[in-house]
C-alpha cells in the first residue's frame, strides 16, 4: 500500500470518527433537551430539601418568612387545581364518546378489577409489616399531649351511605367543590319517638365522585347519538388540548412550586429530631410498605399481565411520580399524568380519559396501606391486643375508606376516623400522626399515582384488540399470516390465464396402431351402431385428455 493511498484512509477515518463524535454529541443535547423539565424537577426536589434544612439551623424562623418560601408553591397548586374540572369534564366526556357502551363496560371492568385488587394487596401489605416490625410503643403515647376535645366518631354505614349519595348529587355547581357527610345531632324538642335529626354538612373536598358518575353518564350517551352529537364531541375534543397545552405551560412553573413546597414543609417543622426518634420506626414501616407495593409488587402485575418492561414504563412516568412527591395530590398531578402517558408512553387517549379520572377518585393504594398500619400502629402504642377478626376489619375498612378518600393533600388523616371507630380505638391519638403525615402524604400520593398509571397501561394492552376494531384496523399484536395464494389467485383478471402445455402423449405401440386403422377401414365401408359409435367417440375423447 503506497503512502498516499494511506494517507486517505488514515483521513477517511479521522472524517468517520470526528462524525461519529459530533453524532454522540448532537445525540446528548438532544436527549437534555427531551429531558429538560423532569432534570429541573429533580434538581428542585433536591434544592428544596437542602435548603429547608439549612433553614432550619437558623435561630428563629418567622410566620411571614415561611409564608414567603412557600408562596410560590401555593400558586403551583392553585394552578393545577384550576384546571382540575375542565380537564375532568373534557378528558371523560371525549374519551367515552368514542367508545360503545360495549366497549366502555369492559374497560370500566377490567380497570375496576385491578383498583380493588391492588388496594386490597395493599392494605394486607401494610398489616403484615405493622405486625411484624410492631412499631407501637406504649411510652410513645405519655410524651404527646393529648386533645381534650372528642373527636366526631363515624360510623361505618354512615360512611358507606355517604359513598353512595355523593354519586349522585343534587347540584352540579356545588359538587364540583363540596361533598356530602352525614352528621347525627339530638332533637330539640323530642317527640314520642325519640328520632335523631341528619344534618347534611358539605367539606370543601375536590373532585367529587358524583362528577364522574355524571360525566360518565353524559359521554357514553353522547357517543350513541353518533353524527348528532359530533358538534359537541368536537367542542370538548378542542378543550381538552387547550387544556393539555395550558399543562404544559404551567409544568416548566413546577420545579420552582415543588422546591417552595418542600422548602416550606421542612422548615416549618417544630422539633425534627424528636419526631423523627418517637415516630422513625412508624415512618419506616410505612415507607417500606410504600417501597414493595410500588417497586415490586405493581411491576410484578404489569409484566405478567403485559409482558413489557415495567421500569420502560417508570421512566416514562417519572415526571408525573415527581410531581405527586411535591404537590401531595393525586388530583393536582392528573394534568401531569395525562400528558406522561399519552406522550411519552403513547397509551390511547380513549383509555387515559376514561381510567385516569376514575382511578384519582377511588384507587388509593397508598392510602389504604397507611391508613392499615396507622390503625394498628395506634393499637400498639394504647397497648391493645387485636384479634384476627379485628385485624380482617382493619384491612377492609382501609380498603373502603381509601376508596371514600378525596384526592387532596392529609385526607388520610379524614378517613382514619372511619378505621379507628370500626375496631373501637381512641381516635384522639390521630393528632400523633400529624408531626410526620407531610412526609408520608408525599409518598403515599406517588404510589397512588403510581398505581393509576400502571393500571391505565395494563387496561390499554387488554382492550386494544377492541379499540382497533372500533377504529376498523387490526392492531399490530393480533395480525394474522398472510395466506397462501396459488397460481390462479395471482392471475391479473383482465388478462386471459395462459394454460399450461399439454403433456406428449405415449408412444403408442404398433399393434395399437393397425387395430385402429383396421376398424376405420371397416368403418367406411359399412355403417356402424349407435352403441359403437359411441363407445368409439367416448375411446377417442378419453385418449386427447392430456
């Protein structure tokens, strides 16, 4: 090889390599730029813990100052709770009407079945690990003041009758921000049946349940008009992307909301090490819990039912995740979780605006695993023994009061009320739980989140076979081989088929030859019978037959 012809294939790789490292680069910075808002995310997480720690070596903090550092996470969640409605109303309505009632039916069961069933994993989750690392130590309960005021108990039925009311309001303005809670008082003036009056109080609670009872309604209905209601279907159709464009918007305000957020929670915080000494060992059950049920147990559900890489699947969530650590709601992080999903994951729209909306209201797998070790935590620490029957009640009163919860920051804490009177425990003990309930909040909200968007996922693969055929394709999974087409079926049919060539016939022997010439001979000379005739017609067709 001469030196010239070295020399260029010397340059030809330094052009390959210094291409190679230009494509690496271009290839990093378009990944950052992906990726941009979530790594600001997590630096705001990380920024605002540091710096509510370093607050809180300062000699005193005051109101005002805390109220300033967590100023600009109030906006955040005011925000996001703006366009909690019209997101709600648009995402359901749009969703279902593109769907049969068919069709509907089963995604709403096959999303129900799993919201039950992981809630229900999960409450027997968090009582299994309360007893077995028993937490509770009754000293635990002589180091905290006790309330001197009694707080309401609930009943169970009650509670479950108010689960039912609330589906179907008797306002629509007034659902949309308060929600139904029976309260029993004494009457006045007592008549011969001494009957007890109820009293409808209304909590300021968002996202109520009869909201989507109606909404479901007004969409599957919607959907059977067909040509009909397409005005309208268009109309929410155009809300839901101004909405999911306005999510946007206010998701490159979050990394600066969450870090206030965080800032302002740790630093407002009285005595962090004390609380961290009495309640550490109940903060680490309860965030263990949290660990398996969303690091294994959930994954373990998606792979077997999809047999797809759950953590494929985290990483397109995690900006979601992040958001519910810093905003404590499940509700105020659905803009966020719609946009993860149907952005990043590509999950259909029809299934995101029909499953997420449900799944914020009434899967709670975090919570019903809190609430299951709390009750019990509460238990041991008043140094009470609890049966198996007691025990059995706990885990599905957690499941049913979970289900109850609204989708706001503490509503745990409402719904712990409910568990505690179930099994006869003290429910001023709750006020315990408050010191610690802003870190455990945050950490249940994202297992919740966490959990609605596994199960849209997993009701996404089960009924794409039914969505294609809604849309009148075959999904990509259920393509049946081509057939096998003969000669004949490729044929163009304007174009006469070319017939193949005849085959020779056999030789034919001598003999054969002179007995046929023998029998045309007599043939001329005299007439023959039908019958020959026709045995001699039907020979010689038989013989041209190829």
């Amino acid at each position: 090889m001469t030196n010239q012809q070295l020399g260029k294939q010397m340059g030809g790789a330094g052009v390959t390599e210094g291409e190679t490292k230009e494509g690496a680069t271009h290839q990093h910075c378009g990944w950052l730029t992906r990726n941009l808002l979530l790594a600001l995310t997590v630096l705001g997480v990380i920024g605002g813990t540091v710096l509510g720690l370093l607050l809180r070596y300062l000699p005193e903090l005051d109101a005002d100052i805390l109220m300033l550092i967590a100023f600009p996470g109030d906006i955040l969640m005011r925000m996001l709770k703006m366009l909690i409605l019209p997101l709600i109303i648009s995402s359901l309505i749009t969703g279902l009407a593109g769907l049969d009632a068919r069709s509907s039916g089963r995604m709403g069961t096959r999303a129900m079945v799993y919201y039950m069933s992981t809630t229900v994993i999960a409450a027997v989750l968090g009582v299994i690990l309360v007893l077995g690392i028993h937490p509770g130590n009754p000293k635990l309960r002589g180091t905290q003041a006790r309330s001197s005021n009694k707080d309401q108990e609930v009943s169970s039925l009650d509670a479950f009758l108010d689960l039912i009311r609330n589906l179907f309001p008797e306002n629509l303005v007034q659902a949309c921000f308060q929600q139904v809670q029976l309260s029993l008082f004494a009457p006045l003036y007592p008549s011969e049946i001494n009957r007890q009056f109820i009293l409808e109080l209304s909590n300021c609670l968002c996202l109520c349940s009869g909201l989507i009872g109606f909404f479901i309604t007004f969409g599957i209905f919607m959907g059977k008009m067909g040509e009909k209601g397409k005005l309208m279907t268009d109309f929410f159709n155009i809300l839901n992307e101004i909405i999911m464009k306005m999510v946007s918007m206010i998701m490159w305000y979050s990394p600066v909301g969450i870090a206030s957020l965080i800032c302002g929670k740790i630093a407002a915080i009285g005595d962090l090490e004390v609380v961290a000494r009495q309640l550490g060992m109940y903060m680490v059950t309860v965030i263990v819990g949290l660990i398996i049920h969303g690091g294994i147990i959930l994954p373990i559900i998606f792979f077997a039912v999809t047999r797809k890489n759950p953590f494929v699947f985290y990483s397109g969530i995690f900006q979601a995740w992040i958001t519910a650590l810093g905003t404590a709601s499940s509700a105020g992080t659905l803009p966020v979780t719609f946009r993860c999903l149907e952005e990043n994951l590509k999950i259909d729209k029809r299934v995101t605006r029909f499953v997420l909306p449900i799944g914020a209201t009434i899967n709670m797998d975090g919570t019903a695993l809190y609430e299951a070790v709390a009750a019990i935590f509460i238990a041991q620490m008043n140094d009470i023994d609890l049966d198996g029957g007691q025990i059995a009640t706990v885990s599905m009163t957690a499941t049913l009061a979970s289900v109850g919860a609204a989708s706001i920051p503490s509503a745990g804490l409402v719904t712990m009320l409910l568990i505690l009177t179930a099994v006869g425990l003290p429910t001023q003990d709750i006020s315990l739980l408050i010191a610690v309930d802003w870190l455990l909040d945050r950490m249940r909200t994202s297992i919740n989140v966490v959990g609605d968007s596994f199960g849209a996922g997993i009701v996404d693969f089960l009924s794409r076979a039914e969505l294609a055929q809604i849309d009148g394709e075959i999904p990509e999974e259920f393509v049946p081989p081509p057939p096998l087409l003969t000669e004949m079926d490729l044929i163009d049919p304007l174009c006469p088929p070319e017939l193949p060539p005849r085959s020779p016939r056999e030789s034919e022997t001598e003999e054969e030859e002179e007995k046929e010439r023998m029998m045309m001979d007599e043939g001329s000379d005299g007439e023959e019978s039908d019958d020959t005739a026709y045995d001699r017609s039907h020979t010689i067709q038989q013989c041209d037959l190829p």
